[in-house]
C-alpha cells in the first residue's frame, strides 16, 4: 500500500520529466551532426542531437506507457511492417555472397543499419504518443516556433557575416563547432547543420510546412500578433529567406512543388469562378485556357529562378547549357551543373536493384556491392576515383527512393510507400475537420509529403528526425485531438 502511493505521488514528477525531454527534443531539432552524440555512435555525420533525447525517452518513458496499457494510433501498424522487413533484409544479407570491400566489417554496416532503423522508428512512435492532448500538440508547436527563431537568426547572421567579410570570425567558427561536426560554408547558411542541403531539408520537411500550414489556415499556437502578422507568419517570411541563401538546388526545387501544388488548387478555384461568374458554358475549355496560361506562368517563374541561380550560384552558371552531341548528354549536364555525382550514385542504386529486385541486399550493405555497379562514366569523376581510392568508409546512394529499392527491393519499397499513403489519408482527413488546429497538422502533412518527394532524391538516412517527427504529429493529431476540441483562433 505504502508502494502503491508512493508511486502516485511520483507519478506528476515523472510525466513532468519525460514531457521537459520531449520539449529539449523538439527544441533541438535543428541540429543534425551533435559533436557529442557523433562521439557515441562513431559518425562524424548523422548524428542529431534530438537522437539523445528520443533514446532517453525510449528508456525512462516508453516501457512504462506500455506497462501502463498505453496504446498507439492504427498508423503505427504499416509502419511496422516496414521496420520489421528492413530489419529482415539485414539478416537475409548475411545469406548471400557479400563482396569485399577494403576489408570493411559486415557486422558493424549490420548494426549501423539496424541502429538507424531503430532510431527512425523512436522518432515515430514517440512522436505518435507524447503529445497526446491538443493543449501539448500546441505546446510543441510552440517549441516548433521557437526552435525555428533560433535556427533562423543564427543562420541569418552566418549569411551577412559571410557576404560583408567573405569570412566568419573565429568567434562564429567555434560557436559552429559546439553544435556540428562540420564547418561552415562560405556564402551559404548552414544553420546548426552538417552541411546547407540539410538545413534545407529541416526547413522544408518541418519548419516551413508547418508556417505555411498555419499561415493557410490564419492559425497560431501563440496569442500574441505583431500588428496583423502572427509569429508564424513572420517565421514563414524569414524561414524562405533562409531556404533560399542555402542555395540548396534540392530544397529550392521541393519547395517550390509546394507552391505548384497551390497553384494548381488556385487554378481550379478560378476557373470555377470564370465559370460562375461569366455563367460560361464550356467549363472544358474554360478549364484549358486557364491551364495553359498558368503552365505558361509556371515556365515563366521557373526560367526566370534558374536566371537568378545562374548569376548567383557559380555551380548553376552552364543551367542553359545542354548539349545531345556528347556522350551521355543527360550525365554530362549533371556533370556541369555540379551534381553528377549524385546522379551516378542514384543510378548505381537502381543498377542494384535491377539484380536484387525483391528483397534487396539488405539495410546498409549497398556500398558493398557500388565498384560492381557503378556506370562506366562514373569513372571520369574525380569524386568518384577520391571516395573509392582514398576513403576507407562505404559508399551510399544518398537517395532514399533508390536506396529503398536496393537494399529492400520491391518488397520493402512498397511497404514503405503503403505508409507513406495512408499518412496522407490522415492528413487529408485532418485538413476536412473544423478546429484549425486539426487543420493546419492536416495541411502540414500534405505539404510535407509533396516535399518528401524531392528532398529524398539528396537524402538517405533513416536516422534524421524531419520526416518521422512530422508523420509522427500528424498522426499524434488523428489519434488525440478530438472532433470536439474545436480552436477557433490558436
């Protein structure tokens, strides 16, 4: 009895505490490559700093919720699935023939597969689970926004400092090296990340598709305004900024699928209103002529950004310049625009896929197989002859669609899709309800998952938090903000 309530009165403490970790998570997510969590995997890249907190949740609150009865949302279930294969694909890896390379350990790629899938998967699930009430899904938008200042003034001040010195200070560099593994870059902000494509990709899988999201649905989770603006809409306008002085060809391009996407949802409203308003009767060819004009507004804006990259960014100064006479053409445009490399890698990927296209050769041994199936032009990049000659570390495909299709095959990448789906499922029911807070989550995941397409031709990782953690809010939202908990003003 005595046990009984002494376990009551610890009871608030505890949830308090995990709930304060769950907080520094989200806090800390725009930091990629934590010099200390590096340290404790052996990585001097995929390390996040949010991995800390995650693990110490998975240890002092996840047994304890399952003891508890605790249950999780019906998303978890295809997720699982594809967990659970790609660890299968691991084991079936060791049944094949594995080539040698440079004398690398199997065992240790194995584990390192298996400790990225785990860390994905807590990402997942906790964020499925923590904030379990709207009142704590608010509050970690919050923490969302305030995260995102942070990230946002930092990297504002690396740009100036870089353009108006064309250096950093030493000051800057050491403060760098507290949050990353890597320095930083010139003329390109970085934020707290390894390197500026993945402040990109924070940006464009959290931060801003959450302030779009909200700036869509005129919702905060803040009281206060400046003058008309909420403090998403100033994050929104800031956070574009800073996508674009990454220069990061990958992010800009997903983020401006999004603007395509609303585009297309404009195109369609106006066109029911030419009709409505004009009473027109041939609502087809209403429909074409809107079309074509906004696909020739669309081509418009995009040769006009792919100008001003051109005169910006050094790697996109031959963007006009294509030429089918030379071998390979498509390779050697990739070539001239600075990302040839990616592409070979890309390719290599689905080389691998085409010889093991129903399972894959398992979770983190593709860079086994790469010198097999690297394309013969391949060997005319210097990068290439530098990462096969002179590193001892695997190679990777650095595209996580390919990357799926070689290493789980068909199986795994269609379980990986089936997740993907019914995330959207759920986002667009979110989008349906009433409250604005359900709405814009709703919102957030559509946006997301229009980005995730491009942002995952440069990434690979399973352990970075940027999707998991917004898949995860948006299903924490399905299961626990109720029809009833309407919000009319955030």
């Amino acid at each position: 009895m005595m046990i009984s309530q002494k376990l009551q009165k610890l009871e608030p403490i505890w949830q308090k505490s995990v709930w304060i970790l769950w907080l520094c998570l989200v806090a800390v997510l725009p930091i990629t490559s934590f010099p200390l969590f590096a340290k404790v995997l052996h990585t001097s890249s995929v390390a996040p700093a949010s991995g800390i907190f995650v693990l110490l949740l998975a240890i002092l609150w996840l047994p304890v919720y399952l003891l508890k009865n605790g249950r999780f949302p019906f998303q978890l279930k295809p997720a699982l699935f594809f967990f659970i294969f790609a660890l299968i694909t691991i084991a079936l890896g060791f049944l094949r023939y594995i080539p040698d390379y440079k004398n690398a350990s199997m065992i240790n790629a194995a584990l390192e597969g298996v400790a990225t899938l785990g860390l994905g998967a807590l990402f997942y699930v906790v964020t499925t689970a923590m904030p379990n009430s709207s009142e704590k899904i608010k509050q970690t938008l919050k923490f969302v926004n305030w995260g995102g200042l942070v990230l946002i003034i930092w990297s504002l001040a690396q740009i100036t400092i870089s353009f108006i010195y064309n250096d950093f200070t030493d000051g800057m560099r050491a403060f760098q090296h507290l949050f990353s593994t890597t320095v930083l870059f010139d003329r390109r902000a970085t934020g707290f990340a390894s390197e500026p494509s993945w402040l990109a990709h924070q940006l464009n899988l959290v931060y801003l598709m959450y302030w779009m999201a909200a700036a869509k649905n005129k919702f905060s989770a803040h009281n206060f305004r400046i003058w008309k603006f909420t403090f998403e809409n100033l994050l929104l306008a800031a956070g574009f900024v800073v996508l674009f002085v990454t220069f990061s060809r990958g992010g800009l391009v997903a983020f401006m699928l999004v603007f395509a996407f609303l585009f297309l949802l404009a195109n369609i409203r106006f066109a029911k209103w030419v009709v409505k308003k004009w009473n027109a009767r041939n609502t087809v060819l209403v429909g074409i002529i809107t079309g074509v004009a906004m696909f020739m507004l669309y081509v418009g804006i995009l040769i006009g950004g792919l100008f001003v990259l051109s005169k910006l960014d050094p790697r996109m100064e031959k963007v006009f310049q294509f030429s089918s006479t030379v071998e390979n053409p498509l390779l050697k445009y990739a070539d001239n625009l600075q990302f040839g490399e990616r592409v070979i890698y890309w390719q290599t990927g689905w080389n691998i896929f085409n010889d093991y296209p129903v399972a894959g050769v398992g979770i983190g041994f593709s860079g086994y197989y790469f010198t097999q199936y690297l394309p013969d032009y391949a060997w005319q990049l210097p990068e290439v002859h530098k990462l096969t000659g002179w590193t001892s570390g695997l190679l990777n495909i650095k595209n996580l669609w390919t990357r799926l299709m070689a290493e789980t095959g068909i199986i795994g990448f269609s379980l990986f899709v089936v997740f993907l789906v019914v995330i959207a499922f759920t986002a667009k029911d979110l989008s349906n309800r009433k409250d604005q807070l359900s709405k814009t989550i709703g919102w957030m995941g559509i946006f997301m998952l229009i980005t995730f397409i491009l942002e995952e031709f440069s990434v690979d990782s399973f352990a970075l938090p940027y999707y998991w953690f917004t898949l995860g809010l948006v299903t924490a939202a399905s299961r626990w903000i109720k029809p009833t908990d309407l919000d009319s003003h955030g």
